[in-house]
C-alpha cells in the first residue's frame, strides 16, 4: 500500500532538471569476461543525453580472458573525442570480484558525482540525467538509485517470474521502505552516489559480496539519505536458466548474510538507529522468515504423507487462502505500475510463483546460508559467482 501511494504521489512530482553547471560525473563499469554484452552497454552509456564533456567511462576489464579488451579497444578508437577509460587489470591486481574493481577505477575517477552501472546494462537515454538531478535536489540525498528492468523476460519462465520479482521488490520493498521509513537499499547498478561520502566510507567492502547493501548500510550511517526515481530507467538481462539464477542468488544470500552479522551489533547502539528497521528487516528475510518456511513445508509433508496431524486444519485453510490471496492481489498491484505488465498472463504468472518461486527461494536461502556458516568454520574466501551473459 505504501509503494503504491508512493508512485501515485511520484506520478504528480515534475522530472527533476538538471542545473546548467552540472557536476562531472565518472560512469564506473566493472567487467569481467563480458564480451557478450559489454559492446551494447558502453554504447548506451555514450548515447546519454548528459552533457558530453561533463562525464567519463571507465570501464573495468577486470581480469578478462574473453575479446573484452579487442572489443573495447574498437570502441575507443570508433569514438576517439569521448571520455572513454580502459582499465585492464590481470590476475595479481584484478580479479577479485565486484568491489575490488569499483575501488580501483575510484582511484582513476575525476568525477565529484559516481555512477556505477553493470555490465549487461542498457540504461535509457536520460537515465544518468534524472539521477544526477535528484541527487542535486537535496543535500541529504548522499546517493539516489533508479529503477531497473529485465531485458529478457520473454526468453523463459523463469526470467518472466524474475521480472515480476524485480518489480514488486521495487515498489514494494524500496518505495514502500521509503515511504514509511526513509529507507531503501542500493543496487547494484543504476545508481548515483557523491565522491566525498563515498571517499569517508573507504570505498567499497572488498569482503562484501552484497557490496550495494553493505555501501547502502554506511550511507545511512553517515547520516545520509538514498533516494529512489523510479523515471531513471535501465534494462539488466537476468538469468535464464536454473543453475546460473540459484549460483547468482546464492551469493546474493551469503553477502547479505556478511552484512548483517557485520553491522548486528548496530541494532542495540544509537549510532545505529537510521538502519534498525533494516537490520531487523534483513534478520527477519533470512532467518525468522526462513526457519519458519522450513517448519512451515516440513510439516505440510509430514500432513500429507498421514506422520503429522494438525489439530487446527479448518484455521489453517482459511489462513492459507487468505495468504494466498493477499499475495497474488499485492503483486499484481505493484506491476500495474508498469505499462504492459497488467496482463491475465502475468496474474497467472504469479499464482504459479507463488508455489514455486517462493519454494525455490526458500532452497536458496538454505543453501547460502550454510554456505556462509561453511565458508566461516573452515575459513575460506567467499567466492565471486560470474553471472553468464546471453546473446
């Protein structure tokens, strides 16, 4: 209810514009072995309608073993008169996963704003415009995120599950936040975020593999605000089969897990009490939530298989329903936000998700999680998952 009331109130908000002086801002791309996508995405981050001399590229050829550095090199030379940087690292400076990379093109970057984009990413033309803008609105806005879409959500069943996931989580989980909270958490692409707050925090959190929440978490620290506009629009491909999306989202779990242990502590400070509703969020996602969907389906098995009986079936089926019904209408509201989701397709989309998506994530959640606890007792560094790309 609180996302949508927060897209009806942006819908009657005028696009920010942006001032004549603008600030010079430094595009970051981290890429490693991204040859399939990497041509398509610096070309759509030259087509902004940003002022040309007012922003760079910087594109991290992260340890590449692909054509990424011929590709990249043709670009250059087919746009000699743009600020276009090719940073090739190799396997003792690179490598290293996402934040590494981040920290390395900081270190090169001129610009007083950071934009950071990756590299399956086709932002729309006046994507980096509109966030710039809204960063300038307010001085508390120590970064501002826009919306991002799925470019392939016709190529499967799955990717069709992903964009309806994508969007309700936006609507949903960082407008509603917003709204009632002030809160929303960084992804990881499509945003903006000031150099000097970025620079106070010490960069990014090479541990981290949820770098865009762990960055989120020390923004609000720092006693900044991270706004969302939703008019800055990208298009990500998304993962279009099962193994790559259970790989992708599993790292997306043990680094959220890294996260929370890493700032727990905050829940009980004053120091932390711009991010206690998250903490307490996050907690509740990956493990309340968890443990009880566990318990939840165990049961449901040992019902049907006649081990276990519950003493209150008939409450059980009308919360049941209820539950079903709430999900299904709240879902299907948040994608009528956008144009051409609104479809008896996409709401039979979501029933089905509901019996398996959500049992698909819960799988996942399980699986990070003791890959966490593994990585932990035995030491081990977590691991970069590189997301395949499709032509």
């Amino acid at each position: 209810m609180a996302g949508y009331w927060h897209y009806l109130k942006l819908a009657r908000t005028p696009t920010p514009q942006l001032p004549a002086a603008a600030p010079f801002v430094s595009i970051m791309v981290p890429a490693h072995n991204e040859g399939v996508v990497i041509v398509r995405t610096v070309l759509s981050l030259l087509n902004f309608d940003y002022p040309h001399d007012r922003y760079e590229i910087l594109v991290i050829n992260d340890n590449s073993s692909d054509n990424s550095a011929e590709l990249l090199a043709q670009i250059q030379q087919t746009y000699p008169e743009r600020n276009l940087t090719v940073i090739n690292t190799d396997a003792e400076t690179g490598g290293k996963g996402k934040s590494n990379a981040l920290n390395i093109a900081l270190a090169q970057a001129k610009g007083t704003v950071i934009s950071v984009y990756d590299a399956d990413n086709t932002p729309e033309r006046d994507a980096l415009r509109i966030l710039v803008a809204e960063l300038l609105q307010d001085d508390q806005y120590g970064a501002v995120i826009g919306k991002f879409r799925t470019r392939n959500k016709n190529a499967s069943l799955l990717t069709r599950f992903i964009n309806v996931e994508t969007l309700s989580f936006q609507w949903m989980a960082q407008a509603g936040r917003l709204q009632l909270f002030k809160l929303c958490t960084i992804p990881g692409t499509n945003y903006v975020i000031r150099r000097d707050l970025l620079e106070d925090i010490g960069g990014w959190d090479t541990k981290a593999l949820a770098e865009d929440t762990e960055i989120s978490f020390q923004v609000y620290r720092r006693g900044y605000r991270i706004n969302f506009q939703p008019l800055a629009v990208t298009w990500e491909q998304e993962p279009q089969t099962l193994d790559v999306w259970f790989h992708q989202r599993t790292r997306w779990v043990k680094g959220n897990i890294y996260v929370i242990l890493k700032n727990l502590g905050l829940v009980f400070s004053k120091e932390g009490n711009r991010i206690r509703f998250d903490l307490l969020y996050f907690l509740s996602v990956y493990f309340l939530l968890m443990t009880s969907l566990i318990l939840s389906d165990s049961v449901f098995v040992l019902s049907v298989a006649g081990i276990a009986h519950s003493s209150l079936l008939g409450f059980n089926n009308s919360l049941w329903i209820f539950a079903i019904g709430l999900f299904v209408i709240s879902t299907f509201v948040t994608i009528t936000t956008e144009k051409g989701e609104m479809t008896f397709s996409n709401l039979l989309i979501i029933i089905f998700m509901y019996v398996v998506y959500s049992q698909m994530w819960l799988a996942v959640a399980a699986f990070g999680m003791v890959g966490y606890i593994r990585e932990q007792v035995f030491h081990q560094q977590a691991k970069w998952y590189k997301t395949k790309r499709y032509q």
